[in-house]
C-alpha cells in the first residue's frame, strides 16, 4: 500500500493521469469557493466522513487534499486504515496549489 505527502509539483503531474480519482475533504462552502477540477467533495467534518469514504472503490488510486494539507492527511490515513490502496496527500492543501497559480473551478 502506498500513502504519502506530495508536493503541489507532483500531485499536479498525477491530476493529468486518469488514474486518478481527486478527493477535497473541506466543507462544501470551501469546495463552492473553489476546487481543482473534477474533484469530488466528502466532508471531512461530517458526522458520517468516515462511511462516505468506506462506500469508495478502495482499489483506486486517490488524491486527496483539503485548505492546508492538515484535514486530508489525516483522511489518508483513515484511507489506510479503511484498506484502500494507494492514497496521495497534497501536502501544503490548495493553498498551495493556488500559490503556484494553478487552476482551481467553481
């Protein structure tokens, strides 16, 4: 199994593989504010984040990211521990992705 911080850098490389499936565990309000594309969104804070996540393919690959890296690293490692494969944490969250001016949608 395969879980690890990753840089914006790198984490922006695997968004263009199909490989792929893009997780944001923020608040939908934060999600609407803006997100990378085609991302899903499950609340990190949600009384039922824990379910929404064991209802995943666990053989995908996921990348997961929240506003600063804190709320999705700890989600990746609830992943592991719920069986999936390889997860990926956006180490510094969008703030940095937008900070390396990359696109983000509403």
């Amino acid at each position: 199994m395969n879980h690890t911080d990753i840089d914006t850098v790198t984490f922006k490389n695997l968004t263009e593989q199909d490989a792929y499936v893009l997780l944001d565990v923020r608040t939908a309000e934060e999600f609407e504010a803006g997100h990378i594309r085609d991302s899903i969104n499950i609340d990190f804070y949600k009384m039922n984040f824990e379910q929404e996540l064991d209802e995943l393919d666990k053989r995908k690959k996921y990348l997961v990211y929240c506003r600063s890296g804190n709320r999705s690293r700890q989600a990746m490692f609830l992943m592991r521990d719920l069986g999936f494969e390889e997860v990926n944490n956006l180490a510094g969250g969008i703030i940095d992705w937008v900070g390396n001016n990359l696109e983000t949608v509403r």
